[in-house]
C-alpha cells in the first residue's frame, strides 16, 4: 500500500474532523474572534508495571509568542503562561481497555490548581491502524476561582508511514480530536481541540512528535478564542 493511499484511507476514517475543523475556520469571518500563538514542548514517561499496571507522568509548559484578532490588531511578544505536571497510574482491565486515575498540579501567575483525573480508554489496532478512543472526567480547584468541571471525550489515530507496524520504528501520523464540555459556576463552555502530528519512533524506548495543537473556544458566547500551539513531544517508554 503507497504512502498516500495510507493517509487517504485515515482521512475517510476521519472526515468529520476535517469537516468540524473547515467549520471552525469559518467562524474567524465572524466578530470578536482573537487568536494566541505559541510553543507547547511536553516530556512524557509512560512506565510498564507488573499485573496490568502503569503509569504515566507527563511536564508540560506553555509560553505564548503572538496574540490579537483576525480584523485588526495584533501583538508579538514572549510570555511565560504556566506549567503542568501531572501523574495518571492505568490499569488494564481487557484486552482493549483500561481504566485509570491522577492528579495534576498547575502554576500559573503565582497561583497553584489541583486538578483530580479520572478516565476510561479504549484501544483498537490493527498492523497498519491504532485508534484510541478516550472519555475523562476532570475536576481543578484552586483558592482564587470556582471549581472547574470538565466532561473529555478524544479520538485519535496513528499510521505508521514507512510501510511498518504500528510498533515498529520509524515515522508515522497521528491525528486527535477532542471535545472538552467545561462547567464552572454558572457558565458553561465548549472547546474543540484538532491536533495533528508528525512523530518519529526512535527505538523501543524513545519517540518524537511535532505539530500544531489548534484548540477553540467561546464560540458559544460568540467570542471566538482560537489558540495555537506548536507542538514539541519527547516520549520515553520504560
């Protein structure tokens, strides 16, 4: 099978989020959409424990480079935004499945967030496909706002592009889309996130990833907020 009949045959798997995201572009026509850009580099250690277990620790930090609105103004500038670190432990519970639960800990402008995990993955693979289906639930306190609850649904698929498996080495494609249904307080609010990326396995034990996370929201109030990360992912295995 040619490289391109590869990707053509993910793009027909995943038509809708290609629709959903042409739709998203097609608010920016509308007022008050502004947009941020930046840098979102992560490191990610996933350890194989013994009976089914495992756990996943993953830092991340985001730092902004540009910000403004599509009509008119616009500001380039570096900002330090936050930093996240986060431990999720899993447990396998079929062949297909598992089951798990974390913490994270969030720094942003002087003030600490804890944010409890819960979450339920299904894995479906094939030799040429990995399609992972996610549903999570969220909850993130802190001393200055209200609780935050979230309600995650994700999508993702991965496609080796150098005629491999899934699990050899090598370059593949991986392609999410997640749907985050946010609570807090009164207000309710909906972001999108599309994020498409290029990855390399290195070796059993080390991959890379490159891309952009596009996440979108407010669109609700009509206050479009696209944001704009390049994605920066080193992943070890242990």
């Amino acid at each position: 099978m040619s490289l391109m009949l590869k990707i053509m045959t993910v793009c027909n798997k995943t038509y809708f989020l290609f629709l959903v995201f042409g739709l998203l572009f097609g608010s920016v026509a509308r007022g008050q959409s502004t947009y941020q850009i930046g840098v979102l580099p992560s490191l990610t250690v996933n350890n194989k424990l013994q009976k089914g277990w495992s756990l996943h620790s993953e830092v991340d930090s985001r730092q902004r480079l540009k910000s403004g609105d599509f009509n008119s103004v616009s500001k380039t500038e570096y900002q330090y935004i936050l930093t996240d670190f986060s431990l999720i432990a899993a447990k396998k519970i079929g062949s297909t499945s598992r089951i798990g639960g974390g913490y994270l800990v969030r720094f942003r402008e002087g003030v600490t967030f804890h944010r409890l995990i819960q979450q339920y993955t299904l894995i479906q693979k094939t030799d040429r496909f990995r399609w992972a289906h996610r549903f999570s639930t969220d909850l993130t306190l802190s001393k200055l706002e209200q609780p935050e609850l979230r309600l995650r649904y994700r999508i993702g698929t991965e496609i080796p592009l150098n005629d491999a498996s899934v699990d050899a080495n090598g370059v593949y494609l991986k392609i999410s889309n997640e749907f985050l249904n946010s609570w807090q307080g009164e207000n309710y609010d909906l972001e999108i996130r599309i994020v498409p990326l290029l990855g390399y396995k290195i070796s059993n034990v080390n991959k890379l990833e490159v891309g952009i996370d596009y996440r979108l929201n407010s669109f609700i109030k009509g206050n479009d907020r696209h944001v704009f990360w390049l994605s920066l992912n080193w992943l070890v295995e242990i």
